[in-house]
C-alpha cells in the first residue's frame, strides 16, 4: 500500500506526494488522525484527495496512507432501520460511542458485527449457483426478508450451507468453483459506490408507483423504475412532498438521502418515520426504510459522496427483488458540492461555475435507477424509483443543475412559489408540470382502476387549461364578459383545484388517497359540471347550478374514510336528484 505525505491543505482538498501507486477513487486514511478521504485526481506521483471529515490542524508532512480500495458500501442484514451518514458511517453506532458530535477519524463499522441473524438456507448441498442466486433468508425486520445472494462474478457448486444463529462475518456457505478452488461466503458483500450493480436486462415500466398524492397519481404519475424531478424556490414545499412519497408511496424499501437538508429537517424525518404507522405492513415506516442523512453543516466532500451510498443500497434490495424508492433531498446541494471541489482542483468552470461534468454525473445518478431483472436463476424482477428535488436560486429553473436534471428525468412536478404562498399544497402546478409516463400506464389504469380513468384524466387537463385561459380574459375586461357556460367553466375547475388536487398532509385522512377513492371523487366534481351544463341549457340560472346544496358534500367527499367509499353511490345518487329537479324546473 502506497505511504505519501501531506504538501498542500485547502479545506477539505489535500494533495498528497509519493502515491504513484494509487488509483483514481482509492480510499486513504490522512494524518495520524486516520481521517477518511478518496483520491480524486492524479498528476505523477501527487493525488489530490477529497476528505470527508473537518481537516482543521492538518499540516504539509503528515503521512497519508492508501487502503487500495475504492469507496464501498458494506452489503447485508442490518441496513433497514439504520441511519447513516454520507459515507454509511452509523451515526446511532457513533452516538453510543462517541456522544452526539461525530469524533474526527472515529472507526465503526457500518453493520453491527455482534447481532445474530437466523439463516434460513435456500440453496443445497451440491447445488449449482451463480451470481445473483439466492443462498439464504433472514429476516431483517418484521415486514423485510433480507435474501443472501452469490456475489457477482463467483460460480460454482455448494459445498457446504448453514443453517440457525450466524453473524454477518461468519461463513454461511461455502462455494466450489470450476478450477477446484472453495469460497467460504459470509452474510456482508462490499461494493463501490460509484459503480452501478449489475443486472441481466432493463425493461420498460409499465406500471404506476402510487403515491396515495392525487395531483401526483392522477395527472403526471410515476412509473414504477421511472425516475422525477420536484424543483421549486424555497418554502414551496419540496421536502413535505418527499416525506409524503416516502410514507405513501408504493414500494417495499425505502431509501431516504438528506443531501446537504438542514438539520431540523432531517430531524424530522428522524422523528416522524420511527413513530409514523405503516398502512402498507401494520408496523412502523421504519421497519422498511433506510436514512442516509448528511446534513448541510457536514463535510461538504461526505455530501458528493451521499447519492452514491443511497443508490448502492437501493440496487442492493432491488437485486433481491424488492420495488426501491430512493428520495434525494436535494441534489442542488450535492451539485454545489461537486461545484467546491472542483473549484479546489482548479478545473476548468462551466456554466454558473459548476464543472463541465455536472450533467454526466447527474445523468450517473438518476440512469441507475429503472426496472430490471436481476441476476439469479429464478428471473426475479426489482425496481428503482429515483425522486430528486432541485433547489434553483430563486426558482429559476433555467439554472444549469434544473436544466441537466431535466434532460434525463421523464417526470417534472414543478413547484410554484405562488401556490404555496395561497397555502395551496402539495404546490404542483399543473400547467408546468409533465409526466412521460402517461401514455404507457394507460392501460394499467384501465385495467386496474376504471375503462373511465384516462379519459376523466383527460378532461380535467382540459378544464384546468381552459380555466387558465379564461383567466386572462377576466384580468383583461372581468367576469361579466364571460359567457354562464364559461363561468360554470371555471367553477368547476375551482372545485377541481380546491376539493380534489389540494391535499392535507397533516389530515390523517386526506394524507392518503387510494386511486379507486381518487377516481370516485374526480368522477363526482366532473358530473357535477356535466349536470350544471344540462342546467344551464334548460334554462337555469348560474347562481341555482353554483348554490346546489350537494355541492358541500362534494367538496367534504375527500374526508370520506378509505373504508366507507359506498357514501360516494348516496352522494351521486343526490347530485342526479338535485340536477334533475333543477332542469325540470328551469325547463317550464
């Protein structure tokens, strides 16, 4: 292992001589302090090294030694309910030993080496197995089955297979390979985290990852492996979104990264997930998600790396065969991370000062995510869902991290600064916002939820559109110049705005909205308009279609209980009565 010393400290940037034998990525232990750095840059026999813990005190002379490994995330049972930090330092480990600031150069290891786990074999004595194949099960927590696979790139036959009690670190099997040699196998794998795991095909999503948000599910969904976008200025309510689909949305693991957030947001989410009831398991959201938390008064270096530990260990679940929802809050952060370092390297700056890289590592990111079929004999399939939200200065999302960020995401829930200011959540406008999605979960939705589905989907767009351009003419010459049918136009996408797309986060009702509750109510607003038109052309007025007394009902039906969906048939069944005694009585 290479030995070098210190020549040049600037902040967390360190170059390092007499390190020839280094490679771009090697982890190096710094000082006698044994701070944890990665080499990002070689000239000759110099490395500039990148380090993720406070380099204070540190001075030219100082020893740094290379471990000859890259960064790479320790793999196995354990992970689910942890929280760590960028560079998967346990942080509850370090509390117990440490108190509650992380001690510089502080070694933990990431998984608990003492916990015993009961394993399950799957595999047999003299079975064949290759990369992928499961070995074994343990059940990391009530509602995950962690499954222990062969590593990549190892094949061969299986010599020997545990059974009962084990920790991580003990052989749980033993493989022979063609060439005659054995492998003894534990419970952990380790990985590099800037290297994607490998998988046998990618497909295209075909269905949705409900989100339980209605703006969300019903007009610019998520396919499940598909990849959004959540910009907006801040107060928009980016990180209320992301909590949102972190509790609801429809997937087995989840994977939450605080990418630079402050710390009482992610004091928050700390808080929320252990005591939050699962609808999807009955237990708690922890029991299924893992916390990468990486706070904005962290080494700035420890936030570059954070995205990578959160989608290795997304990969790791989905290579079991598990649906994974990564959340990265927010990767305008880790883009001005990559911007602080490569300004210490003294590159070349693109646009705004960010590196000319700035795309291609965004792309890196959001590209690991997707639909996949994983290795292993069995054709197990897992997904990715990868959410990022940007933080443009000012909202402006002309700014080269929203523009990069937008090239390669098929989904846009734009924030808008004035929905929230008129305490209209979740803030998506609907006139910016897009879903490339939307044509290929066509047919899931009609299957699933309703043959009505897409074209009540269709149909709200158009009333919103519609709204929007009646709009400026009531700013231009007021509302007095628009026709009853127009006006009725506009009521309707009121409603629309107000009763269906406006959503309580904090209601323990409204949280939620099943997709067969959300096509009941969009179903409702729209038939009330349909009803108010045949009104209107039999003769009555504006004011009697506005003022129907069902119209409360209408817009209450959000707080209808998942479990007494029928009160719907009772609230139809006296729009029709009302819509109807209505146009009789406009028609005499």
């Amino acid at each position: 292992m290479a030995q070098g010393k210190i020549i040049k400290v600037a902040g967390s940037l360190i170059v390092a001589e007499g390190m020839a034998s280094v490679r771009m990525y090697d982890m190096v232990r710094v000082s006698s302090h044994r701070l944890i750095g990665e080499v990002i840059e070689l000239r000759g026999d110099q490395a500039s090294i990148q380090v993720y813990e406070e380099t204070s005190g540190l001075g030219p002379g100082e020893p740094v030694e290379s471990t000859g490994a890259p960064l790479s995330m320790e793999l196995g049972p354990g992970l689910i309910e942890s929280i760590f930090d960028g560079i998967q330092r346990p942080l509850q480990l370090i509390r117990q030993k440490a108190g509650d600031r992380i001690t510089r150069g502080i070694e933990v290891p990431a998984l608990d080496r003492e916990k015993q786990w009961n394993f399950e074999p799957r595999a047999k004595v003299g079975e064949e197995v290759a990369a992928g194949d499961i070995l074994g099960v343990v059940q990391e927590s009530p509602v995950v089955e962690h499954r222990v696979m062969v590593p990549n790139g190892l094949s061969g036959k299986v010599r020997d297979i545990c059974q009962g009690q084990a920790r991580i670190t003990d052989t749980v099997a033993v493989i022979e390979t063609d060439d005659g040699s054995e492998h003894k196998l534990t419970m952990i794998q380790r990985w590099p985290v800037r290297q994607g795991r490998p998988y046998r095909q990618k497909l295209f999503p075909q269905e949705p990852m409900v989100t339980g948000q209605r703006v969300i599910d019903t007009l610019f969904p998520i396919a499940s492996g598909g990849v959004a976008a959540i910009p907006g200025p801040f107060g928009s309510g980016k990180t209320v979104v992301q909590h949102q689909l972190a509790k609801w949305a429809d997937a087995d693991i989840i994977v939450y990264v605080g990418c630079g957030e402050r710390g009482n947001e992610m004091t928050d989410v700390l808080k929320e997930f252990p005591e939050l009831h699962d609808p999807r398991t009955g237990e708690t959201l922890m029991k299924r998600t893992v916390l990468i938390a990486n706070t904005s008064d962290m080494p700035v270096a420890a936030r570059e790396a954070s995205i990578y530990t959160g989608i290795t260990i997304a990969e790791y679940y989905r290579d079991m065969g598990y649906r994974v929802a990564i959340m990265a809050d927010s990767t305008s952060r880790w883009a001005e991370a990559l911007r602080e370092m490569s300004g210490r390297l003294e590159e070349m700056p693109g646009e705004e000062g960010y590196p000319a890289y700035l795309s291609s590592r965004i792309a890196e990111f959001y590209e690991r995510a997707g639909l996949a079929v994983c290795l292993g004999k069995d054709g197990r399939t897992g997904s990715i869902s990868a959410i990022g939200a940007v933080s443009p200065p000012g909202g402006d999302i002309s700014e080269p991290v929203s523009q990069a960020t937008l090239r390669i995401v098929k989904v846009f829930w734009g924030l808008s600064a004035q929905l929230a200011y008129k305490r209209h959540f979740p803030a998506i406008d609907w006139l910016l916002s897009y879903s490339l999605y939307t044509d290929n979960l066509a047919g899931w939705f009609t299957d699933n939820v309703s043959p009505e589905w897409n074209e009540l989907r269709a149909r709200t767009m158009r009333i919103l559109q519609e709204e929007s351009e009646l709009e400026e003419i009531v700013r231009l010459v007021g509302t007095d110049a628009l026709s009853w049918k127009d006006r009725l136009t506009m009521e309707v996408a009121r409603s629309i705005r107000e009763d269906y797309l406006h959503q309580n986060a904090f209601d323990d009702v409204d949280t939620y909205t099943s997709l067969n509750k959300q096509f009941l109510m969009l179903r409702l607003i729209l038939e009330y308009g349909e009803k108010g038109q045949m009104a209107l052309e039999a003769g009555c007025s504006l004011s009697d279609v506005i003022d129907m007394p069902v119209r409360e009902r209408i817009g209450r039906s959000k707080y209808i209980p998942e479990d007494s969906l029928d009160y719907f048939k009772e609230i139809e069944t006296e729009l029709a009565s009302q819509a109807t005694a209505l146009i009789n009585r406009g028609g005499m």
